[in-house]
C-alpha cells in the first residue's frame, strides 16, 4: 500500500480536517507557539535517544515519528494560514542551496570522513 502524498496534498488533507473536524484553525501566533512546543519535544527525544541525556519515565510515552509528524501539522496549518504554497516554496529553496551551496560542502574540511 502506498501511503505517499504531495505536499499539496497534505495542505489539502489538512485544510478539510480542520474545516470539518478542528472547527477552524488556531491563531496564527497560536500555531506558532504550538510549532515551538513540538519542536521542543522533538528536541527533548533527540537529546536522549541520541545525545547524552538519559529517558526518564516521563518521557517514554514520546514517540520519534510522531513528533516529526505533529511539526509537520502544524507547519501545513501555519503555511494554509498564510497562502505559503509548501511545494512551490521548496523548489525554491531547493534551487537556493543548490546554487549556493553548490561546491561549499565538499570543500568543507569538516565533513570529510
């Protein structure tokens, strides 16, 4: 089963739910703080799966790909809110480092294996 979708397609997928099923969208300072509140989480299971704090009890019910996936909705609700096309947008600025980033990291000495 394939599962993928465009990133127009979870604006979509986004908008309808939150028209029928959230009532309306937050604020957007609203969201932006909700953005910050799971970037945060996302931040406190990198720190310990990967760096070098340990789990405490409270944080074992956090789940790695959920948190990414609530950043996710929450940026989709914050670019719906302001007319940002998601997919245009990151063409953009896939073209942007592209170009400007087009030799700097293999010059980068502290990258090379």
């Amino acid at each position: 089963m394939n599962n993928s979708i465009t990133l127009a397609e979870a604006q979509e997928i986004v908008d309808g739910w939150i028209k029928t099923t959230g009532v309306r969208y937050f604020s957007e300072l609203t969201n932006m703080t909700i953005l910050t509140e799971e970037v945060g989480e996302l931040a406190r299971i990198m720190a310990r799966k990967y760096g070098d704090q340990s789990f405490k009890e409270s944080d074992k019910k956090y789940d790695l790909a959920d948190e990414m996936a609530d950043i996710l909705w929450v940026l989709v609700c914050l670019a719906n809110q302001t007319g940002v096309d998601l997919n245009s947008a990151f063409h953009k600025n896939l073209e942007k480092k592209s170009t400007r980033d087009a030799h700097r990291h293999q010059q980068n000495q502290k990258l090379k294996p």
